[in-house]
C-alpha cells in the first residue's frame, strides 16, 4: 500500500508543480467573482496552502473518485456548478491541498487537509462549518444548538459524500432507520416491541417525527408540539370535539408511547391501570370494580368489564366524543 504511494508520490512531482500554477490562476479568477453564493474558505485554511485542482488528487485517490463520481456532489459541481466553490470539486469540501501533497501518508501532516473522519482529527466545528457554508438556511436553520450539534456530531455521522449508498440524501447506511438506530440501539429496541409504529415495516421513518439537524421543539420534534407531531397523521383525532377529554388535548403521551411498547395500542400502562392513573381518587366505580385481586383472579373471578377494552368497554370514545350524550365518553 505504501509502496503504491511513493510511487505514485514521484511519479506526480512535475505533475503538482504544474497544479499550483493554475491553482494560482484559479484563485485569482475568485476573487473577482464576488456574487459567488458560498463563499471560497480563507486562504488560512489548511496552513495557508493553496487549491492544486481534482485532476492531482485523482491521482493518488482514484478508488474514492471511482465511488464519488456517482454521488450528486460530483453532478452538481462537475456538470452545473452555480459558483467558483462548487467548481473546486473535492478541496470545496477538503479545502485547499498543496500542504497535503508534501507528506501526504504522515500522521504528522493531518493539520494540511480537512478531513472527516474521526482518526483524521480535523475538529468537528471545522468540518461542519465546511458543509455549513454551502447548505445552511432550510432544514439546517436550527443546527446551532441543537442536541446533535451540542453533542458534537459530525455531518459525516450520517452521511457519507464519498459514495452514493442511499437514492437520496447520501447517508452512511442503506436507510434513514439504520443509520439511525446506529446510535439509538434503545429506540431501535422500542420499534420492536409488542405494539409498536411500523416503522421497521417500512411504513415511515424517525424523520416523519425528527429533524435531525435541529428544531425549535422538544425531542427535535419536526411540529412544534407533540400532538401536532401525531395529528399530521391521525387527523381524526385532532378534533375539536363535543366533549374533550382533557389529557388527549394536553398531550398524547399522557397515554401512549411514541415508539413502541409492550402494551396493546402503544399504551404506556396496561388498562384499566392507565385510567386508574388519573382516575380513582375519590369516590365512584373506578378504582373499586377493578382492583388488582379481580385482574389477577386473587379470590374473586375477573370481572368481564375489565376483559378487553376495560375501561373503555363502556367509555369507548377516549380521545373524545361529538355524541350530545357523550359527556362520559361512552358514545
Ligand atoms: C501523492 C498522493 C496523494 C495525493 C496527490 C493526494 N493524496 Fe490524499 N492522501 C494520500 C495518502 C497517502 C493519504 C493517507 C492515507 C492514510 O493515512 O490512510 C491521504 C489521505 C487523504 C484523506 C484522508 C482523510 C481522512 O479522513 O482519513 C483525504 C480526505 C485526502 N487524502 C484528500 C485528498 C485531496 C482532496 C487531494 C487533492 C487536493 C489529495 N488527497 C491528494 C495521498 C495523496
Ligand atoms: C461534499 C463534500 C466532499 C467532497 C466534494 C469530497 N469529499 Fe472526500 N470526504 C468527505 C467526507 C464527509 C468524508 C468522510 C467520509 C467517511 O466518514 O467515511 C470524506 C472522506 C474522504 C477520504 C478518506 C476516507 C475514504 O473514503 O477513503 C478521502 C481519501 C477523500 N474523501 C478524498 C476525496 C477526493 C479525492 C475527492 C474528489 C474526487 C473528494 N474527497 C470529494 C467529503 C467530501
Ligand atoms: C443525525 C443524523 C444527521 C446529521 C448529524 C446530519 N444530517 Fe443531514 N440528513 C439526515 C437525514 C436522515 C436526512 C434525510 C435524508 C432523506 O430524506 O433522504 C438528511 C438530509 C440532508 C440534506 C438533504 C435535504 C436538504 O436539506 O436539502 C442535506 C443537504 C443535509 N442533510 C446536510 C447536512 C449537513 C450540512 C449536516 C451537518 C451540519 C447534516 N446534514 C447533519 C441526517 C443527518
Ligand atoms: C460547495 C458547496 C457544497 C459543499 C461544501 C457541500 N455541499 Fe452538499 N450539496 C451541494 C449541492 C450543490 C448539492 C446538490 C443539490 C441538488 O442536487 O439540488 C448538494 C447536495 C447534498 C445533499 C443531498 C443529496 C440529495 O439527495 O439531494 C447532502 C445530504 C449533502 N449535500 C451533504 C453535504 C455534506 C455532509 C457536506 C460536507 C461534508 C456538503 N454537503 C458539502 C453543495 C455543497
Ligand atoms: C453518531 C450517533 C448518532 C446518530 C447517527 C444519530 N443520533 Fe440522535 N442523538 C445522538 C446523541 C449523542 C444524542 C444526545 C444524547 C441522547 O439523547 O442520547 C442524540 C439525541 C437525539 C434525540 C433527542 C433530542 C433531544 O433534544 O432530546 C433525537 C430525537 C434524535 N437524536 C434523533 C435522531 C435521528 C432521527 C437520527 C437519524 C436521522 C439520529 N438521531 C442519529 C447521537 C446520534
Ligand atoms: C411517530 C413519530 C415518531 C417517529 C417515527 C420517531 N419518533 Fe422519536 N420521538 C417521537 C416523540 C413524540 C418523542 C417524545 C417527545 C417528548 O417526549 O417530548 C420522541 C422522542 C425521541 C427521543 C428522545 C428520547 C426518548 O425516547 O424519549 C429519541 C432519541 C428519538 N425519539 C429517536 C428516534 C429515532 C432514532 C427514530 C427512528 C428509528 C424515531 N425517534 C422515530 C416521535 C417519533
Ligand atoms: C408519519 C405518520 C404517523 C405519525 C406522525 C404518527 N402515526 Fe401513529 N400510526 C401511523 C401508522 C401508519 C399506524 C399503523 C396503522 C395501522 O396499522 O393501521 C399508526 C398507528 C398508531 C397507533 C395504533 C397502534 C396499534 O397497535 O394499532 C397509535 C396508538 C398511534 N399510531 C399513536 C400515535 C401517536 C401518539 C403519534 C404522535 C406521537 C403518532 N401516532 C404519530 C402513522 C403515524
Ligand atoms: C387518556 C389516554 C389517551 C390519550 C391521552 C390518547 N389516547 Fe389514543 N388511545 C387510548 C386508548 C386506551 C386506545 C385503545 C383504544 C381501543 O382499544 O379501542 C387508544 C388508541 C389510539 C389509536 C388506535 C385506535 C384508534 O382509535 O384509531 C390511535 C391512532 C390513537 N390512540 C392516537 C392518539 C393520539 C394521536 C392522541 C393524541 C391526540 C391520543 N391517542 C391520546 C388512550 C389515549
Ligand atoms: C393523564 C390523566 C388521565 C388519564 C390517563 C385518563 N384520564 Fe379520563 N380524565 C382526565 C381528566 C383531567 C378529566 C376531566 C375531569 C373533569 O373535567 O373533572 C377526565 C375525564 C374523564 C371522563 C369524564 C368524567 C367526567 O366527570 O365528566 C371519563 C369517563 C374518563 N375520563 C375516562 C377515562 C378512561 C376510561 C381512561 C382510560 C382509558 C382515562 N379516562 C384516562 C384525566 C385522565
Ligand atoms: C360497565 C360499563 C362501565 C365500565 C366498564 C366503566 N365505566 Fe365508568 N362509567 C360508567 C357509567 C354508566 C358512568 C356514568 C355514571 C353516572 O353518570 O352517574 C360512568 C362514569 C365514569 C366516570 C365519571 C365520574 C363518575 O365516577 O361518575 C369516570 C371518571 C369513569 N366512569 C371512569 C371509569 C374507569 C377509569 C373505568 C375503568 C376502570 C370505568 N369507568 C369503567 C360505566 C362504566
């Protein structure tokens, strides 16, 4: 392998001293530009060094180009590209690599080249503000302080520019979900549950719910608050309704499980424990015709009301009712 390079590495002397020269002309030609849309990154970056062209680094890097030529990065800067920065093609994002050439294989010399993987050390501030300057605004609007960015995520966690793995998106792994249940083994878990969302069935996936470069909400929730969340979906349960049922519209979660659980229909408690929760303090049949002696056989026979539905054998319409009569949510 290192045989390869140093070969390689003589073989593109002359080759590189003819690459500065036009990087030189090249980075004339961009200042004059000055409407470019994402601005070239200062001269500073990578030890001042200057661009050398994709042609050089080709050279030493023809499997990476080889899968790279496939991605939408390579289409957009190779055939259309809109500004001086996209038509830098692999140092727009690796930034200039004269200083990368002189010692390429040195450890020593990681400092001369923005890289993105963790062993490479560029830090990843700088590695995001790379991709930042092109794709900022949109979706990525509240990356800055997001819980991603606080726990010091990289672009590259996700997605991989070097080859085209997914249709859309360029992400590390063949899917949203699996990349990332990458790192969310305990949400993974919950999608396998008894009950769950269908998610690994195909049906949707965590960005139906998240954006995973930042919100204004909770849990990086894409609507402003949980029942907005459901309702994109569940329509028929955002009412308005007749009579309300206080927790439905205060908060969904009051009662289910956004991801999965071990209870029928995502519920967090098993009923009639669910209702018992809230209701059963005072006074009224409640508490009194389901105790857990009855659940359990302890002594009496299970009462058929706390068969199936429970609770809601009688008080069917939980999430609400428009019926005139449906003040107990029976109708
Ligand atoms: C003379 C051969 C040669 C040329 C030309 C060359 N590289 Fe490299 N490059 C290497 C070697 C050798 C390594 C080190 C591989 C290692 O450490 O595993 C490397 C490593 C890298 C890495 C790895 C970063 C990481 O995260 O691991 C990137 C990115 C890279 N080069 C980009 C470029 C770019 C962009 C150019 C053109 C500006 C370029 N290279 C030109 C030989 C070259
Ligand atoms: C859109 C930004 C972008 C462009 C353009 C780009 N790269 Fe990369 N490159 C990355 C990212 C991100 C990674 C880290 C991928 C990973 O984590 O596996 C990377 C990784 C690398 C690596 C080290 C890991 C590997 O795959 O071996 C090399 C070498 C490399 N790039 C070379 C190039 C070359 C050569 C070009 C131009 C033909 C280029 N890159 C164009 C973003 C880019
Ligand atoms: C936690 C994982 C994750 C991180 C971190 C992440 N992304 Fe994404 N990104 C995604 C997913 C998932 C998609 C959606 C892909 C799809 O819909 O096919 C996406 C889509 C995109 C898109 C295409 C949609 C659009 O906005 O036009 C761009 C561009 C993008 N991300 C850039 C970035 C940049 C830049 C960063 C770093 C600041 C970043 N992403 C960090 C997961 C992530
Ligand atoms: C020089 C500007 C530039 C830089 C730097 C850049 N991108 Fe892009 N990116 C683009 C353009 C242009 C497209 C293509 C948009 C299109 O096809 O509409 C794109 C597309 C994407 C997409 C969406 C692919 C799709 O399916 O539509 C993702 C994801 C993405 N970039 C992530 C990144 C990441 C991560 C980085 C940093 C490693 C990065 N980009 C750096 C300009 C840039
Ligand atoms: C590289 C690892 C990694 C990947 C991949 C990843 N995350 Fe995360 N995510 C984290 C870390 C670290 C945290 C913060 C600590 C925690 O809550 O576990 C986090 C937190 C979250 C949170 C909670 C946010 C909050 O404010 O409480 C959500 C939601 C989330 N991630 C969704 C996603 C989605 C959706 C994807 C895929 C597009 C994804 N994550 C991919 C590492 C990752
Ligand atoms: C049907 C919508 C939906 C889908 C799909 C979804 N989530 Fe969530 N997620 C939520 C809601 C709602 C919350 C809780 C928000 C709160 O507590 O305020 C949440 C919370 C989280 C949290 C914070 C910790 C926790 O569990 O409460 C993480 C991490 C998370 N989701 C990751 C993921 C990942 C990874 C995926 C895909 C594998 C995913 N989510 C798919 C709706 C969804
Ligand atoms: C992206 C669309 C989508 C969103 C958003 C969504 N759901 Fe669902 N939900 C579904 C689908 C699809 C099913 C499966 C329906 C089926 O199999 O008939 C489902 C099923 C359910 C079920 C019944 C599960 C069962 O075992 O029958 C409950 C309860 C549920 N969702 C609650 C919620 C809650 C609470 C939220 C908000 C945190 C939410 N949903 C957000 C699409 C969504
Ligand atoms: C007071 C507890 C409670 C709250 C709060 C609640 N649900 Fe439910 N939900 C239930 C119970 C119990 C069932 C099971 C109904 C059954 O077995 O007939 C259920 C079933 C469902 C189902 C599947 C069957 C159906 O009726 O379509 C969906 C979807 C659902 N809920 C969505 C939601 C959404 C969306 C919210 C928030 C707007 C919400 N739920 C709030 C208790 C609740
Ligand atoms: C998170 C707490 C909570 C849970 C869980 C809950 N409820 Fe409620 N429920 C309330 C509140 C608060 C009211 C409104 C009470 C009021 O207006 O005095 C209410 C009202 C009711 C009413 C109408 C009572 C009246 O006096 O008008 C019925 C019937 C009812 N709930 C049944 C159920 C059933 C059945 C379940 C289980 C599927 C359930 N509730 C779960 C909090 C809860
Ligand atoms: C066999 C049918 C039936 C079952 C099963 C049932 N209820 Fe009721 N519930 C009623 C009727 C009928 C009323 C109306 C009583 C009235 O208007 O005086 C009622 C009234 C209520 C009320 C209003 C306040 C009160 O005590 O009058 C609440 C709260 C309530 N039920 C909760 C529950 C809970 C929680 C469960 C499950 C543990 C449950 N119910 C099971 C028939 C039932």
């Amino acid at each position: 392998m290192f045989m390869k390079y140093l070969s390689r590495l003589s073989a593109l002397r002359l080759g590189v001293a003819a690459g500065s020269l036009s990087a030189i002309v090249l980075v004339t030609s961009i200042f004059a530009k000055t409407e470019s849309a994402a601005p070239v990154p200062a001269a500073a970056l990578n030890g001042g060094a200057i661009y050398v062209g994709e042609a050089v680094c080709i050279a030493c890097h023809a499997p990476q180009n080889a899968q790279f030529t496939h991605t939408q990065h390579a289409n957009a800067f190779r055939l259309n590209p809109k500004n001086e920065r996209e038509k830098l093609s692999c140092e727009a994002c690796h930034g200039p690599g004269s200083n990368h050439l002189k010692d390429p294989a040195s450890p020593a010399n990681h400092a001369s080249l923005v890289g993105f993987t963790r062993e490479w050390g560029t830090p990843v501030a700088q590695q995001n503000a790379m991709c930042l300057t092109c794709h900022q605004g949109g979706q990525h609007m509240f990356w800055p302080g997001s819980t991603h960015a606080t726990n010091d995520l990289s672009c590259s966690d996700c997605h991989n520019p070097m080859a085209k793995v997914t249709a859309t998106g360029l992400l590390r792994k063949p899917s949203i979900n699996e990349t990332c249940e990458s790192c969310h083994q305990q949400q993974r878990a919950e999608f396998s549950k008894r009950s769950h969302m269908p998610l690994h069935e195909g049906k949707m996936t965590c960005v139906d719910c998240h954006n995973p470069h930042g919100s204004t909400s909770k849990s990086l929730l894409k609507a402003d608050t949980v029942n907005e969340t459901c309702y994109n979906c569940h329509a028929e349960k955002r009412g308005p309704f007749l009579w309300e049922h206080a927790p439905v519209r205060d908060n969904c979660l009051s009662c289910h499980s956004p991801h999965g659980s071990n209870q029928d229909k995502l519920l967090t408690v098993a009923r009639p424990f669910l209702c018992q929760q809230c209701h059963g303090n005072g006074a009224g049949h409640q508490t009194t015709l389901y105790n857990a002696g009855q659940i359990l056989g302890g002594g009496a026979a299970p009462s058929t009301r706390i068969m199936g539905r429970s609770c809601q054998n009688c008080h069917s319409q939980i999430h609400g009712s428009n019926h005139p009569g449906g003040a107990r949510f029976q109708r």
